[in-house]
C-alpha cells in the first residue's frame, strides 16, 4: 500500500479502532453527607450541576448514616465521599483511612448575600447559629455583605435567652437546622435562613481534577456496538 503497510496488517487495525471507539469512561458515584436534609440537598443539587456528565451525586446525612445500614453501605461504595470542610475529620473516622474523603468549602449563596445587603442599616439584626463553630462564619458574612449593618447580636440555638433576644429583633438570620426560630420572632420582623453554597472555583479547580484522576484508576466500561436496526435508521 501506499502507507507502505500489508493488507492484512491495515485489516488488523480496524477492530482495534472499533475497540477504542466501544469504550467509554466511567460515570463516577459521588455522596455528600452532611447535617440537614434540606440544606445538603442544595448542596448536591450544586454540585451536580458542575459535574461532567454521566457522574451522579446522592446525598445523606450523618444522622441517616448512623442509623441506616443501607446508607452507609452506599456511602462505603462510593468512589469518592464529599462532606463540609469542617465535617470532614469526622467523615474520615466514620469511613476509616481507606476512603477518600473530600471536605468541600462554602460561601455564601446569591440569595444570601443578596438578602445580607439589603437588611435596613437601622435594623436591630440578631444571628442564631445552631453550633457554636458556625457563629463566627455567619458574623464574618454580616461583616462581609452587609457592612452598612452596626447593631447585631449573635446567639446560639439553645441559648436559654434566645426568645426575649429575637423579641428586641427587628431581621432575624438563622442557620440551617435553626427553622424553628420563625417560630419566635415578634410580629412585623424579618427572618431568613443563611444558607451557604459549594464554592464553584473550588470545584472547578480542585474537585473536577480530582474525580479525573479516580476515574484514570478505573476500567473503561464497554459499550455495546448499535443494533442493525439502529445503524439503518441513522443511515436513512
């Protein structure tokens, strides 16, 4: 031939290409385990957005994990666990050394940050944290966003006072797991939840490498040849 290759060697080439055309990457398995249903729900639901197509994303609680065999045996089976950054020591020792875990970061949601700015600079403003790790973020995102705002008061859930201060409240912002709030806040006041979103660079740039070197690890998946039928209907 003209490639200077016999018949039967350029014959012996096809089925290799047809080989590599029939593979395909695999779509990875990811779970997210965090605190509250809702809020952990977004979070996947974000992170599946950004994710290449044909990886999935589940989501669980630690609750749930504690409780349910059958969820933690499909955390176990996961290619790679995500939880919240500050979370992911526990996660770590829930799974053991052999599992990877990713503790990812958050900021701010755009519905946040937009209801942060807009809070009146008169506004009596009270933060109710459900931990007491969480206090200091949601202070350091009022000083962030909604810097116009100097009168605030930061207190836990449990804090025994918690109904007479939101009483003196006139915008009240409650971290998840703290819904029940609403519940006590005086008439004609404001509350909101502060919910937090994965940060996209960090997924673009730290998250998506990593996924890409799990799946260089595992085996390419075959996918079957079209049927006669379906390569006629492309053909017509």
């Amino acid at each position: 031939s003209a490639a200077g290759m016999a018949s039967p060697d350029l014959m012996g080439l096809i089925p290799a290409r047809i080989n590599r055309r029939s593979l395909a990457l695999p779509g990875l398995h990811l779970v997210f385990v965090g605190l509250f249903e809702e809020a952990t729900r977004a979070y996947g639901e974000d992170i599946q957005a950004r994710l290449p197509s044909g990886d999935t994303i589940w989501t669980t609680t630690f609750g749930e994990v504690a409780g349910n065999q059958l969820a933690r045996q499909r955390v176990v089976k996961a290619d790679l666990i995500l939880t919240l950054g500050n979370r992911k020591n526990d996660v770590q020792e829930m799974f053991g050394p052999k599992k990877q875990v990713f503790g990812v970061t958050y900021i701010p949601s755009e519905r946040t940050r937009t209801l942060l700015a807009q809070i009146d600079p008169l506004a009596r403003v009270a933060i109710v944290s459900t931990f007491p790790e969480f206090l200091p973020i949601m202070k350091a995102g009022l000083l962030r966003f909604a810097p116009h705002v100097h009168v605030a008061h930061a207190t836990l859930l449990e804090s025994p006072t918690l109904a007479e201060e939101l009483q003196r409240a006139d915008v009240v912002v409650y971290a998840s797991g703290s819904k029940r709030v609403t519940e006590l806040v005086r008439p004609g006041a404001t509350a909101f939840e502060y919910r937090h979103t994965p940060d996209p660079r960090e997924i673009d740039q730290a998250l998506l490498p990593l996924l890409e070197s799990i799946r260089a690890t595992l085996p390419a998946k075959s996918v079957p040849a079209p049927s006669a039928n379906l390569r006629r209907s492309h053909e017509n």
